[in-house]
C-alpha cells in the first residue's frame, strides 16, 4: 500500500514549519495560499522528488476547537 499524503492542521505555520523542518529534516515541496478559504497548503517531504507527502493546513483566522 502506499499513500499519497496525510494532512496535518497546525496553528503556528513558522513554528510547524521549524520543526517539521528544522527538527526532523523535511523539505517544503510546495505551498499554496488559498484566499478565497483563508487558508495556506504546505506539502513537506523527505525530498523533493518524493511523492509521499506531509499537508500542513494552516487556517489565517483563529477558530477554537473543543
């Protein structure tokens, strides 16, 4: 089996992206900012060529979860 990519919601882009990054050495593949739903796509993976994908969501305005 092998999957396409799994979706992360984060409400901290920069600090998200540090450790995805930073910390467990991912690479940004692309981004997309998306302003007619206020929100920004980040696909992160272990190179650039790799088709198995990490999906940062990140909304721009808060919400609160319960």
């Amino acid at each position: 089996m092998k999957y396409l990519h799994t979706m992360v919601r984060v409400r901290n882009l920069e600090k998200s992206l540090d450790f995805y990054c930073n910390k467990l050495g991912l690479v940004e593949v692309s981004r997309k900012d998306i302003a007619t739903g206020r929100f920004t796509l980040v696909f992160l993976a272990t190179t650039k060529e790799d088709t198995a994908q990490l999906e940062l969501t990140w909304n721009w305005d808060e919400e609160e979860y319960e």
